[in-house]
C-alpha cells in the first residue's frame, strides 16, 4: 500500500507502507530506502 508521509514543513515522501512506531510515525520504503515521517491525513471530501 502506498503512504505519504511529511519530513518536514516542505518536503513529503510517498513510498510502500513498512510500518508503524511508536512515537506515531510510520516507515516508508523507496527503492531500499526506508524513510521515517509523520502520516498525510486525508483530507475530508
């Protein structure tokens, strides 16, 4: 499954959903990089 996550203010990641921490962050993978942000919370339609 896809994820988006945030690194920071600006920068967003989109990857293969690894899993998820502890401290609420979630691990997504880019090739055989693993990429560790905050979750995009869909936006209500």
């Amino acid at each position: 499954m896809l994820r988006t996550i945030t690194l920071g203010s600006c920068v967003s990641v989109q990857g293969t959903f690894e899993r998820q921490l502890e401290n609420g962050k979630i691990l997504v993978r880019v090739g055989k990089l693993l990429f560790e942000g905050y979750p995009v919370v869909k936006a209500a339609a």
